[in-house]
C-alpha cells in the first residue's frame, strides 16, 4: 500500500554533517552558528536585522513587545489563521480584533479590517497594530494592508510562517519585493513541516535598529549584552538584567540545520511549485473542486496546497473524505479551524460563525493535501487518482442522472 505523509523534510548530509560538527565543537546553544544563520537568513530574505528564535510564535511575542503593546489595546488579527497569531496578543492582555478571510486567497479581507476597526474606534477601543498573515504562503493584499496602517496609525507586524521565499510587486512590471518590505517586524516559521526547517525555530525581520537590539535582549532574559560572547575572548562575565526578558533563544544545533536548509530554499521552492502545478493540472477539470491558485503579481512559496470541496456536489463531508484518504494511505490536514470558532475566542469575545461568514463557510470544505519537495510525480499522481475516485463515488445525484466518474489522469 502506498504511504504518502502529510509532510517530509528534507535533510540531506550537509545538514547532518554540520550538526556534527556543532556537537563536536562543544557549543550547543546560542553561539557562532545562530549568528551566521542570522546574517544569512537576513540577507537572504532582504532584510537588514534578523534575530534568531525558537518559534515564530516567540518572533510575534518579541515583536509585539518591541513595538510597544500595551494592556487594554486592540490588534487587527485575521480570523483565518492558527492560534499563535492571537494568543500572543493576549499574552499582554491585549485584544484582538478579528476580521474575515477573502474567498481568493483566504487571507485578511482589508474591506472588513475597515469596517471593524471603525466600529471598535466607536466603542472606544484604541486599535494600535495588525498581524497580517499570508495563507499557505501566498502575499495577501500587501498594498491595502499598508494604505489600512497608514490610516489608522497602525504598526504592521507581519507573519510569514508560510512565506520563505515568498514576493509580490504592486503592478505588473514593478520590482519583485519580499515578504514584510512594508512591515516593521515581518515573522517567519521553522517548524518540522515549513518550507525551510530547523526542526523548531523562527526568526523575527526588520529594518528597525532599534527593534533588532530589543528583540534580541528580550529573547533572552532581558540581559544587556550578547549571553554568549560572555564565554568567548571578546565577551564579559559581566552583565545586568535590564528587562523581565523571556527565554526564546535559538540554539546553535538548530541552526546548524537551518544553515544548509536556508541554502538549498530556492531549490526547495522549485520542487513545491512543481507539484503544485502538477497538482492543478490533475485536478483542474473536478467540479467538485475548487483549487487554490497564485494571485497576479505574487510568486507563492506553496508551503500549502488547499482546496475546497464543493460540498454541495457531494453527498460526504469533509471527514469521509479525509478518513478514505488515510485509508489509501494518503496524510492530509485542515487549515485552520477560524479562530472565532475556537471556544476561547468565541465565548471571549462573544463570536458567532455568521459574523465571519466567509471563514465560516470556507472552513468546511478545507483540505490540504501533501506536498513537500521529495514528493515523486507518481506520488502526486496517486493522491489525485484517489481523491478523484472518492469524489467520483460521492456525488450527489441530480435529476436521476449521476456525472461520470472522472479518469485518472
């Protein structure tokens, strides 16, 4: 029986070998390599300051911390998203303000941040930044996000979890920018399963010297100089606390692998991409089917591939459809379930599914299928064949007459 997993790094000998050449050195924490992947990593992505962390969720924390988060004030989060991009804003008792998903990308409906952040304005809320996040690790609307900060004074805080690399340009023909150009802090993810992996791992961006050195005392314990130039030639036993920090460090095993996963990501992007087309070409003529697709002026990452089953073309929802799919041995996932549907948020901030109503209609017929770059053609080809055969068994039949079933391709 075939076995095609959700998702598989891809570590090769290079990552390996360096691994154990850090061990072998005798420095396993913060140390020469996270700084190197930091200078990499920042120059890569086009940034000037990265700083090193063990989570994109520590990246979005430090980052909120660094522009200024304040209990009581308000934070524009897409409700289309996973949980870290809220709870850090309530890790300073502060609120988000949820706003729904656009049905061409699933990511922030910028006409509906209006509405709602001049309804929180009214009830008197002081609405301070907005954590755009690029879904699947396609750039969403990136001109409206900036024209939405500058009126309302808000700081942009970006989460590219998805996006390493991802690029939009504003019009056909302009330079291709990065992810985050526009952002004070853009936020990236190397979790086991993103595009580039240091098994765990996250890295906050900016332009900002100012945000870089308090990101980086933050991260860890608020000490006032590098922790680990102590214990080298030009570093000083002596240090002093000079804020409650927190211990978000990335260590120096992690970015061992990091180092080489960074090198190969314009390789790695190339193999997604590929099976993201081969994927829509499979299934570009199901009905009951609507595919993801690259927005115009965007170059997608493709760290997801999702589609959306016509439900109402189908007489099975969406957990037979996965569960006959793990039966043929097939791994897939949901992105997400919106936040306002999570009891937290829904009694908290006191949700209903029809206040988000594309979220809320969306979210049924999400499933993404595997892709990572040692895919094989035939294991594409396998996963479309079977999905095909599953679609094509549930049906729901019109007028007596049932649609052939689709051959594979």
């Amino acid at each position: 029986m075939h076995s095609i997993p959700f998702y598989k790094p891809s570590i090769g000998e290079p990552e390996i070998n360096e691994v154990v050449d850090c061990l072998r050195t005798g420095w396993l924490t913060t140390g020469p390599k996270t700084k190197q992947f930091e200078t990499e990593f920042a120059r890569y992505i086009q940034h000037t300051h990265a700083v090193a962390v063990n989570s994109c969720t520590a990246a979005l924390h430090l980052a909120l911390e660094a522009v200024g988060l304040k209990a009581g004030q308000t934070v524009v989060v897409p409700t289309m998203t996973f949980a870290a991009t809220a709870e850090v804003v309530r890790y300073f008792n502060a609120t988000p303000l949820l706003v729904d998903c656009r049905a061409a990308d699933l990511n922030l409906d910028v006409a509906d941040a209006a509405r709602r952040i001049e309804a929180a304005l009214a009830r008197g809320e002081e609405v301070t930044a907005i954590i755009p996040v690029h879904y699947g690790g396609q750039i969403g609307d990136a001109a409206g996000v900036t024209a939405l900060a500058e009126r309302y004074g808000l700081k942009i805080i970006e989460d590219a979890a998805h996006c390493c690399p991802a690029y939009y340009r504003d019009q056909e023909g302009a330079p291709w920018k990065s992810v985050g150009s526009a952002a004070e802090i853009t936020c990236f993810s190397f979790y086991a399963n993103k595009t580039i992996t240091t098994g765990e791992g996250g890295m906050a961006c900016t332009e900002s010297q100012e945000h870089a050195d308090r990101m980086r005392i933050m991260s860890l314990h608020g000490i006032s100089r590098d922790a680990w130039k102590r214990y080298t030639a030009e570093g000083s036993w002596c240090y002093e606390i000079i804020a409650p920090g927190y211990k978000y460090n990335l260590t120096d095993i992690a970015a061992a692998i990091g180092l080489h996963q960074l090198r190969k990501a314009d390789r790695l992007h190339e193999k997604r991409a590929q099976w993201a087309r081969l994927y829509s070409e499979y299934l570009s003529e199901v009905d009951e089917l609507i595919l993801p697709k690259e927005m115009p002026n965007r170059i997608h990452s493709w760290h997801l591939y999702s589609v959306r089953l016509r439900l109402d073309l189908l007489n099975v929802d969406r957990a037979a459809v996965i569960s006959k799919m793990k039966s043929a041995g097939i791994g897939t996932s949901v992105h997400w379930m919106p936040l306002h549907m999570h009891p937290y948020y829904r009694e908290m901030l006191g949700c209903q599914q029809s206040d988000y109503p594309c979220a809320a209609a969306i979210y049924p017929e999400l499933v993404s299928l595997p892709l990572y770059p040692d895919m094989t053609p035939e294991q594409v080809e396998y996963v479309c064949r079977t999905l095909k055969e599953i679609i094509g068994r549930s049906r729901v039949v019109i007028s007596g007459v049932d649609l052939p079933v689709l051959q594979s391709s």
